[in-house]
C-alpha cells in the first residue's frame, strides 16, 4: 500500500480543508496517508471541525504559520523531516505555499520518490511589492523543477503558473478542481433561509445579497459595500447585504458603512433597519446561501472560490468580478454576472439587474446547481487525484 504525508498550511475555512480531508478520507484504503496541518492566525475561523466530523486524525505542526519566520521555519522543517523519516512515505504533497516551500525542501532531502504540490492561489500579484514577488517566484520555480508534478485547481490557474509566471512547464502541471460534498446545500433549503433571516433581522420579503469569505484587503469589501450602495439607490430599501466572515478589515469595514450613511448591524444586534449584515463566521454556510437570493464575490485575486461553488450548489445566482479561477466555475450570462476587476459600476448594475428579477435569479440558480454538481463532487477530485498518483509511482519505480 503506497504511503502519502499530506502537508496543509493550517485548517482555516476554505478550499484547501476540503480539499485535502476528502483526499486523505477517500483514498483510502488504496493509500495509506498522514495528514499534517500548520497553525491558523487568530483572525482566522478554525475548520478542524471538517477533519474532526471525517474522524482524520491531524499531526499539528505548532511552528507552521503563515508569516515568514526563519526560527520556527527551520523548525517545521526538521520536524517534517522527522515525520518523513518515521512514515517512510512513498508520496509527499504539499497543500499552498508555506507548506509547499517546508515541505518540499524536506521531501527532496530525504529522498522521497514522489514530491507534488498544489497551488490553491498564489501570491505573485496583489499581494507585496515587486522585490518580495521577484523572490517568491524564484523560490517557487526552484521547488517546481524538483518536483515531481504541480497541481493547478483551474485551467486559468494553470496559464498563469506556466505562461504568465513560468513556474513550471506545461506538461508538469496537471489541473484537478477541488472537489467537495455538496448535497447539503440542496436540503431543506427554506427552512434554514427563514431561519438564518429571522436571526439576522431580514425580513422574508427582503432581496438579499451576500459576500462570503476573510475580511481582508484581497477580498475587497469596499467595491462590495460601493456596489450594493448605487445598487440599494437604483432598487429600493428591500435589497439587503450580508457579509458572512471576519478579519482584520472587520472595524475599518464598519467605518466605512457609517461614512457611506450605511446602516449596519452584527450577529448579537440585530435590525431589519440595517442596510448591511456583519455576521462574522458561520460554519453551517449552507444555512447562510439558503438566506441569500444573490451570492457575490469582489476579489482582486483568487485561486478556486469556493463560496461561489457553493452558492451554485445552493441553486443561487452569482456576481462576481473575474478573478483567478472564476470563469471556470462561473458560467457568464447562465449562471451568474461577472465583470472585470475593480469595475464597481458594472458589478452595480449586475446587482441591480438580478435584485429587479426574481425570474432571472431563478433561471441563472438552476443552471448553476446542474453545472457544479456535474464538475466540483469529491468522488471526481478523488479519482482525478488516483490517476495522477498511479501515473507518478510508475514513473518513478
């Protein structure tokens, strides 16, 4: 039985959890796996529940964060050696970039036969300046020439690790979207909507559209909060928005609703006077789609967004700006509205278009729950994921 050490950056909510639990869970008993995870920020929702309901035990890595720190770096890698040297893994993946630097670089020193990485974003634009980007490629195109294949989870994704950044050569790089269970978001959808409504203040009448994810500059709440306010003036009072996350924008978020004259409310102050819903995080996220009419998404930079496979599970509309692996799980003009980066004015108007038709939100919801359903299931990733394992331990033998 081949052996598989899974490395994850930590157990936040979001793709990568998913991705690596449904892995670890149901390659088995064909591979045998260990699944190691570092340590998630404070600002951060914990999902080891994910793990903890797939009853996945975790080997915790307490020096793995995500800031660069050369000290406990040094240590998460030795004790990732350790785990290497103990489990003898045939097959060493790596989940993001802190994992894949850490864990790779030990996997190549201790000879392992099979090394494989997935990129479930990346940080070469939007994120720091042009010196710290120039250095984060040149480590990553290090890793990739010593890896045994690179992981994309979009077709866009794959274009730019190979064209735009060249981290790798095409034939290196094999795209897998992530996969995942969403039968849930299907189930008894207007009991959870009513309740998740009632005890957020909305009104079942209302027409709500709801962001999903970190508050954090990446993510863009502002053209969120800009949208919905031209929105809200060309629709009427009945048009709701519902920020479900937090993070270190969550106060400067706040601000910004007041100096915008939005009137705002949170999780243990609820009022259907507010114009905009802080929730903070929600684990059971499909009660929070099955609250929402229209699901969007703002980001300047993304890798696959889960929320938005999600929403379509749910059988929601999406508007969401074109970013990262959007167009791959979004149909534009079938199953949501989509629009260029920072293009607040068009995105209003995707609001307002969606907000004014209830046939249209319905029409565009079905859609999207058939294509998800046929294209993001775990059993598809789990097979994809089979296929690239059976190919690399025959070439590597």
């Amino acid at each position: 039985m081949p052996k598989i050490l899974r490395i994850i950056n930590r157990l936040n909510l979001g793709g990568p959890t998913y991705n690596a639990a449904y892995l670890t869970k149901h390659l088995a008993p064909e591979f045998e796996t260990v699944l190691a995870a570092g340590m998630k920020q404070d600002s951060e929702e914990s999902s080891a529940y994910i793990v903890e309901r797939m009853d996945i035990p975790v080997e915790y890595l307490p020096s793995m964060h995500r800031a660069i720190h050369p000290g406990r770096d040094h240590e998460t890698y030795q004790r990732i050696r350790k785990l290497i040297r103990d489990f003898r893994p045939d097959i060493v993946h790596t989940h993001a970039a802190k994992a894949g630097t850490l864990g790779r670089l030990a996997a190549m020193h201790s000879g392992v036969k099979v090394i494989v990485h997935t990129f479930h974003g990346h940080v070469f634009h939007s994120y720091f300046s042009p010196v710290k980007t120039r250095l984060f490629l040149g480590i990553e195109r290090y890793l990739a020439r010593r890896s045994s294949a690179i992981v994309a989870i979009s077709r866009l994704q794959k274009e730019e690790l190979c064209h735009r950044f060249h981290i790798c050569p095409p034939e290196k790089c094999e795209v897998i979207p992530l996969g995942f269970d969403l039968a849930r978001f299907s189930e008894d959808r207007e009991r959870k909507g009513l309740e998740f409504r009632k005890s957020f203040g909305l009104k079942p009448d209302d027409t709500v559209v709801g962001i999903i994810g970190r508050l954090t500059a990446i993510k863009n709440h502002r053209m969120f909060l800009d949208a919905y306010r031209k929105a809200l003036q060309e629709t009427g009072p009945g048009l709701k928005a519902v920020i479900v996350g937090d993070g270190e924008d969550r106060v400067a978020l706040e601000t910004y609703c007041r100096e915008s004259g939005l009137r705002f409310a949170d999780q243990g102050n609820a009022s259907p006077e507010a114009d905009v819903v802080f929730t903070s995080w929600i684990r059971d996220v499909d009660r929070a789609i099955a609250g929402m009419d229209i699901v969007a998404l703002t980001s300047r930079n993304e890798g696959t967004p889960v929320s938005l496979i999600e929403a379509q599970a749910g059988g929601k509309p999406v508007v969401s700006t074109l970013a990262g692996g959007t167009a791959d799980v979004v149909q534009d003009g079938t199953s949501g509205l989509l629009c260029a980066v920072d293009d607040t004015e068009t995105f209003s108007r995707h609001l307002a278009r969606l907000a004014g038709s209830t046939e249209e939100r319905q029409r565009m919801g079905a859609a999207g729950r058939e294509f998800v359903m046929q294209r993001f299931h775990f059993t598809r990733l789990v097979e994809d994921m089979r296929g690239l394992y059976g190919r690399l331990l025959d070439g590597a033998s």
